[in-house]
C-alpha cells in the first residue's frame, strides 16, 4: 500500500464542535472593541469631528492605541452585522443633515425671489425705523416736558393717572 492509500483509509478527526481553533495571532478588533468604536464615531457629528475613514482611523489609534486599516474597520462582521460600518453611515447621514440645517435659508432660491425677499425687508425695516423715531419724539417731549415744570413729581403722576384714566 501506498501513503496515499494509507492517508485515505485513515479514519477522519472531527474536531470538537464547541471549541473553534484558529491558527494565528490573537483577534484585536473584538465585539466588545467595536462596539466602543461605533459608539465613538456616532459621536462624530456632536462633537463637530468631520465623519470621513481617515478621522475614524486616527480616533481609533489616538482612544484604543491601535491602528486599524479602513478596510478592517468597514468589513469586519460580527452576526451578520458590520457594526463600524453602520454606525459610519448613520453619523455619515446625521452629519448631512446637520449640514442641510444649517445652510443659509435661501440658498437655493434663484435671484428674482431673493430680490423680492430683500426688496420686503428693506420695507420693513423702514416702516420700524420710522416707528422707533416717532416713538423717540413722543418720550423726548415728555421728558422735557417733565423736566420743564416746576410742579412736584407725585403731583405730575397723578395728573396723568387721572388723565389716562379720563381719556379712556
């Protein structure tokens, strides 16, 4: 018989179904480890830290001390799920939002119906100016008014208490 042969016929080693042996180094992205990192990079657009893979590599290797590669970091799954990633893509969608926020109102709106939104305010802001300058006049001329009479200042607040209250 030859080796061959012998290798064949030789009764196959099952290994046992609950431990799992893997040759090689020890696993350093864990679970446990990217579940801490997901939650940091769903903090990325709290903290204004711009959600691109390359901050997310350099958060990792400044809070956990290990430099990851994006590629580890994008396609590592753990039942089924790519933690990382998703947690990426959820801050990547917050992040746009945010931005869509908080750009001007009328960004998009082309120039006639700006000039019209400018043209209104500046009406606006007119008629207010002339309020508060009529506002002004009146206040002015009572208190020279006030400051003008030589009749005692609990006198003068009756008087227009009793001068509101008959007028009305």
């Amino acid at each position: 018989m030859t080796m061959g042969k012998l290798l064949d016929q030789a009764p196959k080693v099952q290994p046992h179904p609950k431990i799992k042996r893997r040759a090689g180094a020890r696993e350093v992205l864990t679970e446990d480890l990217a579940k801490r990192i997901a939650l940091m990079v769903q903090q990325f657009p709290d903290a204004r830290i711009a959600v691109t893979w390359d901050n997310v590599v350099r958060q990792t290797k400044l809070r956990i001390g290990h430099e990851f590669r994006r590629n580890v970091l994008a396609t590592k799954q753990w039942n089924g799920r790519k933690l990382i990633a998703d947690a990426f893509h959820d801050a990547k969608k917050i992040q746009r939002r945010l931005a869509r926020d908080m750009e001007p109102m009328y960004a998009n709106e082309p120039r006639s119906r700006l000039r019209l939104v400018i043209a209104r305010l500046q009406a606006e802001n007119l008629a207010l100016r002339e309020q508060l300058e009529l506002v002004r006049t009146m206040q002015y001329d009572e208190i020279h008014a006030l400051l003008d009479t030589r009749t005692p200042l609990n006198q003068l607040v009756a008087l227009r208490e009793c001068h509101s209250k008959s007028c009305r």
